[in-house]
C-alpha cells in the first residue's frame, strides 16, 4: 500500500521542509515524493534536514503544474487548514488512511500538501477528490509542512499495517491464580511472623494486598522473586 | 484531560528541536514543557523554530534531573526506539493516548523524549511505567524528536477529543514518582540488609523489582503499607 503512495508539496519556501518532510516521510515508509516549482531546490538545507531520508530527496520529481504531478493518480487528496464556502468531501487524516488502505492494488493516491504561508489555493483544492484536515487546536493551527506530512504519513503507515502485536512480548508467562494464592497465604504467614499483620486487624490489609498484586498480574520470575523475598524474611525472622 | 501533560525533553542538543516540538506540541493543544538539561537553552533558534509557540518556549521549566521533571506525576511514560533486554510494558501511542484519557482527573501524565542521538538510558527508562514506541519504518526509525512529539501530541489530542470521560473511581491517589523512587531506595536497603540483594549481584533484580512495582502503580495507602511491611522487617531485622 505505502508504494503507491506519492507525497506532493506545491510551492515550498524553505529547502529545509522539504528535506524534514523527505524524512518523515522515509520514518513511515513512504518514498515518492513530487515537488511542485519549489522555491528554492535542490538546496544543502534539503539535503541537510532530510538526514538519513536524502535518498527520497534524491528521487523527488520536480515538475511545473500540480496537473503534472497528480495525473496519473486515482485519488487526490488535498491537505487543507481552512473550510470552504463551497464544502468538499473532507475527512480526518485517520479515515483518510483507512479509504486509501482499502484502494483497488494498481490504483495510485496522491496527497498534497500546499506552501507554508498559504496552503494551497482554492483551484488547488478543487483539483483534489477530497480533502483532509488535521484536527488541531483552533487557537493555533499552524502546523509546519513537514510535521503535517508526518501526522499524514503515520495514520497512512498504521492503516497499512496490520495489527502490531506488542501484548505477546514477554519474557515469561504470567502467574496462575494458583501460584498468586499460594503467594497471598505465604505473605499473609510472613505478615503474621512479622506481626505486621495482627489476627484481630482488620481483614482490610490483607484485601487492599491482594487487589494491588493482582492487579500487576507478576509474570512467574516476577513470582519467584517474592516468594524469595518472603522466604529471606523467614529466615532472619527465625534465626 | 491535555491540561494534565507534560512533554520531557531530555538532554536536547540542538535548541531548534526544542522549538519545533514547542509548535508541535501548541498546534495539538498542549503546553507544559520540562527541558532536562538542554545542551543550549535558551537560543535563539528555539524561538525561531516554535514560530507562534513561543510562548512555551517561555515557559519551559529546565531542570537537572529527570527525577526533578517527573517526581511530581503519577504516570510516566517513555519514548523508545529499541526493544530491550528485560522487558517493560510496551504500547503504541495510539493506545497510550487513550490510557491517559483514562486516568483519574487529579493525575499528571509526563512522556518523556529521549536525546537526537541516543534517546533515552536504559536507566531513565526503567524510571517510566511504561514505554511507547512509534511503529516507525524499520529500515529508517530515524523520527527527529519533535516529530516524534507532533506523532504523540496528535494521538493525545484524538484521544481527548474522543474522550468518554472513564476515569477509574479510585479511593486514593496514586503514588508519583517521586513516592515510588522513595520507595525503590527502602526496598533496596531491606533486600540487602537481608543478604536477598548482593552487593555484586546482577542489577536485574532490582530492575524486574522496578518494573513490577511500576506495572502495579501503587496508590499512597498501598505504598504506605508497602513501607510498613519493609519498616517492620528492619525492626526484625536490627534487633
């Protein structure tokens, strides 16, 4: 999905977002990337803030009309800051992400991004299919070129995955209820020894005990520990 | 809900990564900024870098210590490239942002960002409850560290607007980081004053320790009987 994706920025002032954006890119993914007349380009500053991204800032295609660098797309999206007298299908950047993952496999999707002061023009905006806008803080929407293409190109980036499964890594299993009851009575015996815990205190202590080791669910090593902990306590307590 | 983070920037070298993540973060809607010792603060390319956000700039509170810019919070949250040895509670920012819009009103949230080069310590992380890490392209994760706060801002910033307002209803307040700390230290002394902890054995035990009591979030009644049951072991112990 992310390769038939292309990053298109119209009129870009600074060298340097275009480079920041190159490298935002790269960190998503994403590597095509049209330039539409920029200001000043190529520039050492591209080069400079693309960072480990210079290879996208090396292939980008420059060319003189926003036609030129979306035509041959299936879908356009356009970034927009602003609403429109005339409204346009707009969507967040999020279900953006999910339309393009679910786009036929030969399509291609374009995504434009317009100049720093301005945006990008309403004849621009009409050129698009739809357009997104990213939800900022309406007292200060003014997000930097390149920090919107790395808010676009993550939702995009997301959607193409499938499901990250960071639950499953861990280095041991987690305790049973099982071995979490023996833990509570050989705590509750140490208490006891300890005469932290008096038999006419209220069962108050040993509840808020229980809640708060279960609620961490310890892993088995985790478990183990304790129980050593506990078992050490013993055998000064005894001595 | 935003009003209640905090943005950690740790040992920044470049001043105009402070600014651009000062305008990633205003443009999202969040404001409170702790540097802990900048390389070069204040500069001049901070101020130019944050365009209409300098004012967070202005109110950034630097400090020493990473302990200084979390002690007071009740969650923290560290930003992470790499996958580590012993492994610590892992989410994506997505589901962070939406484990903050849970927590109760009263809490403080820090996420903390890492050096350009280097990110974080293993020791800093090991100072957070958990870890998030952007699923960045893994051939490049290479995200500058304001565009890794305008990533995190924005989810945060979804996630409150999605906000359904499903704090817990909890009897007290969690212990901060600061409590927790204070506790890693009495827990220590007890294990050695136990011979449990040898003064040449392996850090990992107190590490796994670390991790579990993190995992667990201890509210202050259950560290208060937490620092009972360790004081009453001293007493045993010294006797």
């Amino acid at each position: 999905m992310l390769d038939q994706i292309r990053i298109v920025l119209v009129n870009t002032s600074h060298p340097g977002n275009i480079g920041s954006a190159a490298r935002a890119m790269k960190t998503m993914g994403l590597s095509e990337l049209y330039l539409v007349s920029p200001e000043q380009f190529p520039d050492p500053k591209a080069e400079e803030m693309a960072s480990g991204a210079t290879d996208v800032v090396a292939n980008a295609v420059v060319v003189e009309t926003l036609e030129e660098a979306v035509g041959d797309c299936t879908l356009v999206v356009g970034a927009s800051a602003r609403s429109r007298k005339i409204p346009w299908p707009l969507l967040a950047p999020r279900e953006m992400a999910v339309k393009v993952a679910g786009e036929p496999v030969n399509s291609h999707t374009a995504i434009v991004f317009g100049r720093e002061r301005s945006g990008l023009t309403n004849e621009e905006l009409q050129a698009c299919h739809l357009h997104i806008q990213i939800p900022a803080n309406p007292d200060y929407t003014s997000l930097n070129v390149a920090a919107a293409v790395q808010i676009v190109a993550y939702e995009l980036r997301i959607a193409s995955l499938n499901e990250a499964s960071y639950a499953d890594e861990w280095d041991y299993r987690l305790a049973t209820a099982g071995e979490m009851e023996l833990f509570f009575t050989h705590l509750q015996e140490v208490l006891i020894e300890l005469q932290f815990l008096k038999m006419n205190a209220p069962r108050k202590l040993m509840t808020r005990l229980r809640r708060f080791f279960l609620r961490a669910r310890p892993d088995v090593m985790e478990m183990n520990i304790l129980r050593g902990i506990l078992s050490s306590v013993q055998l000064i307590e005894r001595r």
